[in-house]
C-alpha cells in the first residue's frame, strides 16, 4: 500500500505541470466548451422545445434573420444603449480614477462607498432602481422637480427608455473601469511627470500629453473588459423592463433570451446567440488590436 | 505669495471634498431608499410626494420569511454559492499554482472564451443535459453553471497570489525531503492563504448575485434569492415593500464582503490584462 502511494505521489511530481491544471481544464471544458459546441450544432437545426428533435436546416435560420425586424431593432437597441453606457462609463471612470489618484485624507472611506454599486446583486438593486424612476410615484422625479425640473417618463417611454436605463447601468458598473484605471495610473513611471514638471508643464498639458497616452492601452482594456459584459446586458434590463415598452428596449442579446425562453425556439434562438457571440468577439478583436498599438507608441 | 498659495490649497481641498459627496451621493442615496422602501407599509410605498420621514415597520420582514419563504431561497444561494466556491478552489488553486510555476499561459485561451460566450448560450444545452439526467432544479446543477463564472475568476486571482511565492522556499523544501505534493500543500498553500480568502470571497458574492442562470436552471426546491426576488413583481400586484425588505436582506451581505475585498476585485474580473 505504502509502496502504491509512493508511486502516486512520484507520478504526480513528475508530471506536476499536466497533472495540477488537468482536473481544472477538464472542467472547463466540460462545463464550456461542450455547451457551446452543442448551441452552434442547434443554430443550424429547427427545432421548437417540447415539439420532435431538432432537425439540421443548414444556414437557413442564418438567413431567417437577415430579414427579421426584431433583429435590426435589437442590433440597433444594442448600439445605443452600448455606445452610450460604455462611452460615459469610460469618461466618468477615467476622471473618477484621476480623482482618487491623488489621495487625501479619508480618500478610502470615500472609494470604499463608491463602489458598492459594482458588488451590489444586479438584480435587487435594479428592482429598486424601478422603484425610484416610476413616472408617478418615483423619487426621481420627485427630486427633479423639488429643484424645479420637469419630470420624465423615465423607462416608461420608447423614447427615454434608453438613456434611463444607462443612466442605472451606469451608476452600476462606472466604479469597475475606475477601479481597473486607478490600478492602471499606480503602475504609471514617475520620470516622464519630473521631467515635464520641471519644463514647466501645467496640470492640464501633463495630462493630456503625458497621462492620457501612457494610460491609453489600460484604458482600451477597461473598455473591454466592460463590453463583455455590457453588449450581454441581462439582469438590469430584464428586470427593469424587460424589453419594453414594446421592444423600444429589446437588445440583441435579450431578443435570443425571449426566441430562447418565451417562444421556445431553440434552433433560432441558438442562431442569435451565435451571432452576439461574434459581436462581442469581433468587437473584442477589434479593441485588442487598438490596444497593442496604442502601447507601441 | 503665501497667502495666494494657502488660498490655492484651500480651493482644492474644498474641491477634493465636494467631490467625495458628490461621488458618495448616488450609491448611498439608493442603499438609503432601498431600506427605507422595506421599512414603509405598501401604501406608504405608492403614495406621492415620496415620505422620507415616517415611522418605520418590520411587518414587510416578517412577510418575507413567512409568507414568501425567504429563508429557505436564502439557504439555497448560501449552499450554491458555498459549493460554487469549494469546487473552484478545489480544481482552481492546483491550476492556477501549475500555470504561475510553469508559465502555461495558454489555458487563458480557455477562460476568454468562457467570459466572451454569452451566458444564453449555455441555458439551452445544460437544459437540456441536466432534463436528460434529471438534475433540472438540483444543488448540482445550479453549482455546474455557476462554475463557468467562479472558476475562471478564482484561477485568474490565484496566478499572481501564486507567482509572489519565493522559488527559493520551494527548493529548501525539496532539499529537506518533502515531496512536489507535500510543498503544494504544507509551504505553499499557507502561504497564500490571504489570496485564497479573497478568492473565496469574490467567487461567493458573484455566484450569489448570478441570476440568469438560476432564472432557467431552478425549481421550487432550489431558487435561489435573486430569482426569488424578481418573483416579487410577477405575482400580479408589485409589492414593493416585500422588493425592498428582500432586496435589502439579498444586498447587505456581500457589501459587508465587498468591503474588505475591493482591492481584489478588479483582479478577478480583469483576468491579467493589465499585467502585460
């Protein structure tokens, strides 16, 4: 017994670098790769839950979409509600960084309770976002108007949807592009700053001709990691209006949610969900080539 | 000239503090109301002008537990996102010490892919396997599902927790007799047990938070408090005093855990990028 353990334990020294990460890939691959190999072979099925096996139909639920309304409503939900949130958050991020960069006295106190939003559950905290931007009975307007402003019709109209619910995906996760900015502007070298101080510089040039480019490629990779999960905005959407009024608010991502689930068309469904897939990768791509570049420079 | 420049610092710290209210604002102005909307009575809730003052009430906290069964949704997302985080620790810090030792960089490939999939990708194909095996609203496959999210995030903290332990210990280790396995588990592992803590914490307040999943994938025995808080608004009428209660009951724990992990956070999300 005592000489089989001995054995073991040898094998696994030996092979220490294929057999400590081995259960971990094994896992993954499991739990992520096969569940993704499965949902693209669904893409070119037809099938409705509950009704038959899917049956392969080739690129046609490919084709299906290019001339589905709901699909050019989603991608175009997509861009605005994505274009906006990520270009505030990025601005608002990156200036809030700059801020706590130079620390002062209670500064951690400060940064502590500004990022509670960022571990908050999505879900609770946009229930009570609901709550608060009611037309009628909300706080929000109720604080627009105590400083005489007029108050909107927040989510409850196609028109405001939007912008209200960036205003909530905002508040959310701003707090994650300062927190991967702020760890960005600690790694900064000092020299560049000393020489420009010393050629007098002033706060805005050092900024603008020192921080800004030397941050550039952290600040491309904040962007990014913020698109994974905002071009699959769910929870926030989902709970605060599900789409609607109508489908003012139905992003891509949350029409295969409802081809999914509501309609039950598995092999459609799939079909899109392959498709945000390649939005996010291409995206993605795209930002990281942007990135090497900016860190040549 | 002095005076100029006491006036300057003056000016800015003016500024800096003005700043921290008006950052501190938003995130304490919702706490505020979402606490406040779980101590007013419904119609408190709906009526307008919105009350800030009125005398508070525990009676939503009690319909919580006894009407809508909280506790038991509580116990369901403590048990997954308890069994979530063991297993990562469990299959993620040997990886992720053998990816830090040897430089295997590549089974990063594997977890972009994971963060870069949408999660509606994955509800199908485990519906369908977990009906198949008859797992549909089990602790087991609530906890498969979170692991897409946990694992990678423990394995991406643990690299640089791992790659700050000295070589030198090891090989002292090595010339004293101990095995591979038993420097892994006596020299090492001590000595990272902060990272592990941290690890630990984030991967157990987003599985807690995960919602689309256990939207799909849970049933009546294990819906977990994010599902069960969303059910809040599908019983017909919205009651908004239970939303606040509950949502109160769900936020308040992993703010307490958030706090004393928010230097980490941002690693685990980030998964290196920043490194290179």
């Amino acid at each position: 017994m005592k000489q089989f353990l001995g054995t073991i334990s040898r094998f696994i020294d030996r092979r220490q670098a294929l057999v400590y990460p081995a259960p971990a890939i094994i896992a993954l691959f499991l739990i992520v790769v096969v569940p993704i190999g499965y949902n693209l072979y669904l893409a070119f099925t037809k099938w409705t839950i509950g009704l038959g096996d899917p049956r392969f139909i080739g690129v046609d639920n490919f084709i299906e979409l290019f001339g589905d309304e709901r699909v050019l409503n989603g991608v175009k939900v997509m861009v605005y509600f994505s274009g906006l949130s990520l270009s505030i958050e990025l601005i608002l991020g990156l200036l809030i960084a700059l801020y706590f960069h130079r620390q002062f006295k209670g500064s951690e106190i400060v940064q502590a309770i500004y990022i509670f939003p960022f571990a908050a559950t999505p879900v609770a905290v946009a229930l009570i976002w609901r709550i608060m931007l009611n037309p009628e009975i909300g706080v929000m307007n109720y604080l627009l108007e105590s400083i005489g402003l007029p108050g909107s019709l927040w989510v409850s109209s196609a028109r405001t949807v939007i912008p209200a619910l960036v205003l909530v995906d905002v508040w959310k996760w701003t707090p994650m592009i300062t927190l991967i900015v702020l760890a960005g502007l600690k790694s900064l070298p000092h020299d560049p700053y000393e020489a420009a101080r010393i050629d007098g510089a002033n706060t805005l040039q050092i900024f603008w001709y020192i921080t800004l480019p030397l941050i550039r490629p952290v600040l491309i990779a904040a962007l990014m990691l913020r698109s994974l999960d905002n071009l699959k905005e769910f929870d926030i959407i989902y709970t605060i209006t599900q789409g609607g009024p109508g489908i003012a608010s139905e992003t891509l991502y949350l029409y295969s949610y409802n081809v999914g689930f509501s309609f039950f068309k598995a092999g459609y469904g799939s079909a899109l969900m392959v498709v945000v897939f390649l939005i996010v990768l291409v995206f993605n791509v795209v930002m990281n080539r942007m990135r090497i570049n900016a860190q040549d420079i | 000239m002095a005076t100029g420049r006491r006036m300057t610092k003056l000016f800015k710290s003016t500024l800096f503090y003005t700043g921290a209210v008006a950052l501190c604002l938003p995130p304490v102005f919702v706490f505020v109301w979402m606490i406040l909307t779980g101590l007013k009575t419904g119609v408190q809730n709906i009526s307008y002008p919105p009350q800030f003052i009125f005398s508070p009430t525990l009676e939503n906290y009690r319909a919580v537990f006894q009407q809508y069964n909280f506790f038991k949704y509580l116990m369901n997302s403590l048990v997954v996102a308890g069994l979530a985080t063991g297993v990562s620790l469990l299959l993620g810090l040997p990886a992720a010490y053998s990816i830090a030792k040897y430089r295997q960089g590549r089974i990063g490939i594997l977890i972009l892919v994971a963060r870069m999939t949408p999660f509606v990708s994955y509800l199908l194909p485990w519906y369908i396997i977990f009906r198949y095996l008859n797992l549909i609203d089990t602790y087991t496959a609530l906890t498969i599902t979170h692991l897409i999210i946990t694992l990678p995030m423990v394995i991406w903290l643990m690299i640089s927790f791992f790659e700050s332990v000295p070589a030198e210990l090891e090989d002292a280790a090595k010339i004293d007799g101990c095995s591979g396995l038993q420097s892994f588990l006596i020299i090492v592992l001590p000595l990272v047990r902060n990272g592990i803590a941290t690890s630990a914490i984030i991967s157990f307040i987003f599985s807690w938070n995960q919602f689309l999943f256990s939207l799909i994938l849970s049933g009546p025995n294990t819906k977990t408090v994010p599902v069960a808080v969303y059910n809040f608004i599908s019983y017909g009428k919205i009651d908004w005093a239970g939303i606040g209660a509950a949502a109160t009951l769900i936020v308040l724990p992993v703010s307490v855990f958030a706090f004393f992990v928010r230097k980490s956070i941002v690693q685990g999300l980030t998964m290196g990028a920043l490194k290179d």
